[in-house]
C-alpha cells in the first residue's frame, strides 16, 4: 500500500510503498477513504513535538481518519466487513482509575494512534475496535474525517452550560472554527472569534460567530469589553495556545469566568497567576481530546439535526500523493486555510 511516513527524525516525510497492516485479534483493517491533518500530525510533520518518539522509522503517522472495515480480528465484537467507521485516535486501556471512572480521554495509560502506533495517512490501517466509532447511514460519511477533532470542540465548549452567555473563541483553526458552531447552537448569546488570519476570521463568521476580531490589534480587548460588557466575557475557550492570546483572553474575561484551555503552547507561559486567576477567581479548566464517548453521541446528534454544519470549515482537500502542498498551505503565513482533508 501507499502511505505518508516519516522517515527521518527531521521536518518532513515521504510518500512510499508499506507493508499493508496485520491486525491483532482484538482489532480492525480499514480501507481508508479520507484523513485530515490535526494539529498532531502538524507538529510531526514539522517535527515541533519533543515528547513524539516513533517506535521505529519509517512511521506512518495520522491521527483523525475514516474508512471502510475490510477485516475484523476474532476479538472484534460488533463489527463486520463493509462498516463505515470513523476512529476515536485515543487508545484507552480500561482498567486504570481514570477509565473506571468515565474518564478515557485522559486515561493513565494512554496511547494515540498515529503517535504510537501507525496511523491512518495510509490505504489501509490497523485500528483497536475500542476506537472505532460505526457509522449507522451515510449522512455523514462525507465528514467521517473530521470528527475527532469536532468532538474535541463539543467537549470544549459544552462541558459547561453556555446558554445565554457571552462567550470568546480564541484561535480559529478548525476546532476554533468548529467550536464557534457549536458555542451558537449550544445557546450562547454573544460569541466573539479571535484569530490574526483575515481568512479565518471571515470563516468563523460563516461558522456562527457574531464578531470576529485581530488579537493583536491595540484595541482588541476594548472592543471585547464594548460587545460583553464592562466585566468581560462569560467564557473563553482557548484555542491557539499563543501565550499573547493566552494573556489577552484572561484580562478579557469576567470575574469568576470560565478559562478553557485546549491549545498547546510550544513554550512555557508566563502568566499574572494571582492577577488574573486566583483573585478573579476564574474557573481555569483543561481540555484534552473528547469524552470517549458521550462527546461522540452529543456530536452525532449535532450534525445530524443540522444544529451545526461543519462542513463550512473543510475547505481543501488533497491526494496522499500531494501531501506537501498541503502541509504547506497549513504551515504558510498568511493561514488561507481551514481544515485539510487528504484522500488515497
């Protein structure tokens, strides 16, 4: 099979012929029909991730797939050949603490495919049926590869009541973009979407957001206050990791707020801890992955009443063989781009 691999620990991969996987007992050989690039991939690519060790070279990696079921391992319970499934990329173990406790996404013991184990930038891919979430029709195999990442934007944004709040997206790559749709169909009153892109900004406007503004222009916060309030916003949910964006969106939310942060600063932050978190008292909350799986059910049940239409943020789409062009669409300044999608 063809697949996209990283072959040096450098900036970079390559296009080439892999074995087709094996599969274990307890898993799935899917016929991949389409990937999107996540932020994951992003920085395997880029080579931006310290803690991504592959467990040998070459590594096809690709974290956000779907596809077609080919074969099941004898373990495979609930599965046959022709299932059209999307991946859940979060391999839990089931047995730590945090999986006996309704917590997968953030089990002890947590692998990620196309991190650890090879991924879906490939024909064909091996996947633990625990992961594998089985689509029931084909009203939304068109978007099977992007939800994952939409899931992840569910979490973020309705792990907490937002009805008739005020809410700040900050960063709108496609989850921020995703969660702008999901914060209006959740009920918010007021979203503000903040990202230096002119390009993305003009998508989350088609997304749901009611503003959206430069977070690096002068005047951002005092136009932030002019739309929430005085006080600030209700809520912010953190997108980008950008530790300007970062500081901006504290001062920007209302004493007593709820922080949620979901991107992932390259460095370390310097932040007015006391100022702006502990005498504010502002409900700082992470955000890893999805709840596996009510984020998947709450997701499923948004698409398909057409609460939220995603599909405004998918905005290329290119073979496995174009792969480059694509990697440098997301990795250019000027960020024309919303979600990428790759196709065998």
């Amino acid at each position: 099979m063809k697949a996209i691999v990283k072959t040096s620990r450098a900036r970079g991969a390559d296009y080439r012929d892999m074995e087709v996987p094996v599969i274990n007992k307890d898993e799935l050989l899917i016929r991949v029909t389409a990937a999107s690039i996540s932020p994951g991939d992003l920085c395997v690519y880029n080579w931006t991730a310290p803690s991504f060790t592959p467990p040998s070279l070459p590594f096809i990696f690709g974290q956000d797939f779907c596809g077609e079921v080919v074969e099941t391992g004898s373990l495979a319970k609930g599965f046959e050949k022709g299932d059209f499934i999307s991946v859940e990329s979060h391999i839990f173990c089931g047995v730590c603490g945090q999986c006996r406790n309704d917590q997968r996404h953030i089990c002890q013991n947590l692998r990620v495919i196309g991190r650890d184990i090879p991924g879906g930038l490939a024909e064909y891919a091996a996947v633990p049926a625990r992961c594998a979430w089985k689509h029931t029709d084909d009203t939304l195999k068109d978007i099977g590869a992007v939800m994952g990442p939409f899931g992840s934007s569910v979490h973020a944004v309705l792990a907490e009541d937002i009805v008739g709040k005020t809410v700040v997206i900050s960063g709108c790559a496609p989850q921020g973009l995703f969660a702008a749709g999901i914060a209006k169909a959740g009920g918010a009153r007021k979203i503000i979407a903040l990202d230096p892109s002119l390009y993305r900004r003009r998508l989350a406007l088609k997304m749901g957001a009611g503003i959206a503004l430069d977070p690096s222009a002068k005047d951002c916060l005092h136009k932030i206050a002019k739309v929430c309030g005085a006080e600030g916003a209700d809520a912010v949910v953190e997108m980008s990791g950008a530790a300007g964006a970062v500081e901006l969106c504290l001062k920007a939310l209302r004493p007593g707020g709820r922080f949620v942060a979901f991107g992932l600063p390259l460095t370390n932050l310097s932040i007015d801890y006391a100022g702006d978190i502990v005498r504010r008292g502002i409900r700082l909350e992470g955000i890893s992955g999805r709840e596996i799986f009510r984020s998947w059910y709450k997701m499923e049940s948004l698409l398909k009443s057409g609460a939220v239409n995603p599909r405004p943020a998918v905005t290329h789409a290119f073979s496995f063989k174009n792969f480059r062009k694509a990697f440098d669409l997301i990795n250019s300044r000027e960020k024309k781009c919303g979600k990428v999608i790759l196709t065998p």
